[in-house]
C-alpha cells in the first residue's frame, strides 16, 4: 500500500454515516480503472466475480447503486453484469435505470448527437493509424486512444493538435487517461450524472473514481453537501500512478487500485 492511501482502520470508521440509513443511501461508482482494473485496450476490460456479487449484494440494501462509466450506458451494464442496478454512461449523456432496456439521452444533447463523429469523420485515418490513435465510436462522444502506441508520447502530442482543432469546431475536448474525448459543448458530465441519479430522497453517497472527469461528481457531491440536500457526501480516490494530482487533493479519502475499492465495497455490503 502507498503511503498515500489509507489502511482499513481508517477508512472504516469514516464510512459509517453511509451504514446509518442504508435506504436513502447511494453508492456511485466509476467502472473503468475504480471497479475494473485497466487493461491495454479498453474491450478487454472485466470487472472481477468479487466486485460482481458486492454490488449486487449492495443493491438488495441502500437505496441507489450506480455506476457512472465514460462507457456507453448499455456497455457499462454488459461490463458490470447486473440489471438491477443504475447506469449513468457516456459521462452522464446516458441514463439507464434499473431493470430497463430503454436508455434516456440527456436532453442536453438537442440535436448534436453526430456533431463529434462527422469532425472525426474529417480527419485522415491514415496519419491517425500511423502515430497509433484508436478511434472509438460512442454516438454524441468519439475518443482518441493512443495507449499501447508504438510511441505513446508522440501520438498525445497528436492528440493535442486535434484537440485544438476540435475546439475551433464547437466541441469540447475532455482528458482522460490516455484517451482524448470530443463530444458537444455543455450537458452531460459526471457531475450531471450524480445529480439526475441523486434526484430522490438520499441522506448520503459515497462515489468512488480514479480519473479526471471523476472529479466533476466530487465537486457535486460536495456541493449537495454544502446545500443540505445530502447530510453525508464521501468522495473516494481509486489511486494508481497515472491518477491525475486533484485527484488526491479532492478525495475524501484515498484507496489504492479497485482492489482498495472492493474492500469498502465489501465492508459496506458485510
Ligand atoms: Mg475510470
């Protein structure tokens, strides 16, 4: 364990609040990197048999389990393996709730849903197989990949000029671990993801992530905390060594790897 995170006998006593009233309680967590660990290519990720059944297990007791994924809506649940729970996906563009097949788009959305895929449509697939950028199709999101490039460096660099140049044409580029996101400015965002998942009766919720856009649910989290509309707000750090730096700043407490997450998973459906 790094000195940064904290052992159990810490972070035990502080989680408490959320045990207090499991029923207006809700769990939110992030998929990739948080419950699944990172792989080099993100089809390959899997979410462990362990974190599978506490979520499950948590979802008969508090009030709300959710998970809210840069994924798709329909992806994150085909991940997770669970319909019973919520699924806010596509950085909150997408809601998907409990034992529904139809995803909600988020209103926001109004109509620029191919506004990123006809500017990516634009640019030369050629240069971007050459320098090792990976293009994923997530509808009103396209993203850049570039982990596991010949020359990781280079193609960020690559990924800066498109970003530049996406900018230019009205949409908003966002930064995640080694992936670029182009997606329509304004709407959607982790943080309006918690907020429509916390739009009910919830005392308490804990969200657990380990990237940068993970930090905009903090920062809601802890503003419904300051407006009273939640009594309890726990932000939970997931660490690794490419976490950016806010990301400690801002956690509430900080856990090292989704192994750290499992165990407060665990300890909370125990
Ligand atoms: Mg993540």
């Amino acid at each position: 364990m790094s000195d940064d995170s904290e052992s159990r006998g810490d972070w035990a006593a502080r989680l408490e609040p959320l045990r207090r009233e499991p029923g207006r309680t809700a769990i939110l967590t992030d998929v990739d990197g948080t419950l699944a660990p990172i792989v080099e290519r993100a089809e390959e990720a899997a979410v462990p048999a362990a974190a599978r059944a506490a979520l499950a297990s948590l979802s008969e007791r508090y009030g709300l389990v959710g998970c809210v994924s840069g994924r798709r809506a329909e992806e994150a649940r085909r991940l997770v393996g669970l319909d019973g729970i919520a699924y806010a996906g596509n950085h909150g563009l997408e809601l998907l709730l409990p034992g529904e097949e139809a995803v909600l788009p988020d209103p926001s959305l109004n109509g620029r849903e191919r506004q990123a895929a006809e500017f990516v449509a634009g640019l030369d697939a050629a240069t971007l197989r050459s320098v090792g950028l990976r293009l994923e199709d997530k509808g009103p999101i396209q993203a850049l990949h570039w982990r596991g490039a010949e020359a990781e460096t280079h193609a960020e660099g690559c990924a800066h000029e498109i970003a530049a140049a996406a900018g230019q044409a009205g949409l908003e580029p966002r930064w995640g671990r080694k992936v670029l996101e182009l997606r329509p400015v304004g709407g959607g965002g982790k943080d309006a993801a918690v907020a429509s998942l916390l739009a009910g009766p919830f005392a308490a919720a804990v969200f657990a992530g380990d990237d940068r856009t993970d930090l905009d649910a903090f920062r809601r989290l802890r503003e419904l905390r300051e407006k009273g509309e939640l009594e309890t707000a726990i932000c939970v750090g997931v660490t690794s060594p490419e976490a950016p730096p806010e990301l400690a700043e801002e956690s509430d407490l900080r856990v090292e790897g989704p192994d750290g997450w499992l165990a407060i998973l665990e300890s909370l459906a125990a």
